[in-house]
C-alpha cells in the first residue's frame, strides 16, 4: 500500500515541506518520485520506516486520545412530561465528558456495558445506564411542541 505526502504529513502531525524535506534527504525507506509525485510505501502495520537523522527531535506518530466514556439513560421524569403534555422531547440523554446531548434513539456502534446500581446512581439520579467508549449515533425525530 501506498500513501501521499500529504496523507503522511497529517499522520506525523507536520507541514507537508518537512515531508518533503525528509524524502529529499533519503531518509523514508522505499519512497521514490513518479513525476512530481512521491510514492510513499506502507508496512503491514500501517507504519512508514522512517531513518533517524543526525540532529533535532525523532519523528513520533501521534497517537489518538481515547474518547471520554458515555454514558446513556433515560429520564423517567421526561416520559412522565411527554405523557401528560403530549410533547415529543427527547427522553434519551447521553453524557460524554461534560457535555449533555438528548435524543430519541441511540445506535451504538460497538461493545457497551448495562449498569444497575440502585445504592450508587448517578449525579442525575439513574439507578440504569449504559456505559460505552464506541463510537455512538444520535437519532432525534422530529419534535412537537406545544408552546
């Protein structure tokens, strides 16, 4: 597999004219020009072998901060407001972080863990949620109001 100088200047988190540098210099092992264009190769891993230089700091690859667990549930006292008012307000509330998003449906796009701790709920009350570092999807419908 190949890749651009551009897909690998986004990879080590550097400007395209330091890439460039570095494969002016020789040091990418197997890169070579077609043109214009430098041919970058890729190992099974998904790593370039780059040679280190005499000077300055070592090329790293950035590594991607882990997402701040979710965590999912629903409120009960939102039904209960839906119900007697026949508003359709999103019940769902999903809180990553600080932030707090409401919705309808939730796909989560991998493994997730149910929780019922009735002796420690959450700050918001929860006894049940679920608990997720995947990636989530968040469907709103559309939303009546009475107001």
């Amino acid at each position: 597999m190949y890749i651009s100088v551009t897909q690998l200047a986004e990879k080590l988190k550097v400007s395209t004219s330091r890439v460039r540098f570095i494969l002016g210099e020789g040091r990418i092992v197997g890169a070579f020009k077609v043109g214009n264009v430098w041919i970058i190769p890729v190992n099974n891993n998904g790593k370039i072998q780059v040679i280190s230089g005499k000077r300055g700091p070592k090329l790293s690859w950035c590594k991607s901060r882990l997402k701040a667990q979710a965590k999912i549930h629903v409120n009960g006292q939102k039904i209960k407001q839906n119900r007697e008012t026949g508003n359709n307000t999103p019940v769902i509330t999903v809180k990553r972080g600080k932030t707090n998003e409401y919705c309808h449906q939730v796909d989560i796009k991998g493994p997730c863990k149910l929780i019922y701790k009735p002796s420690n709920p959450l700050k918001s009350g929860a006894q049940v949620w679920i608990e997720t570092n995947s990636e989530i999807e968040l469907i709103c419908v559309g939303v009546k109001n009475s107001s």
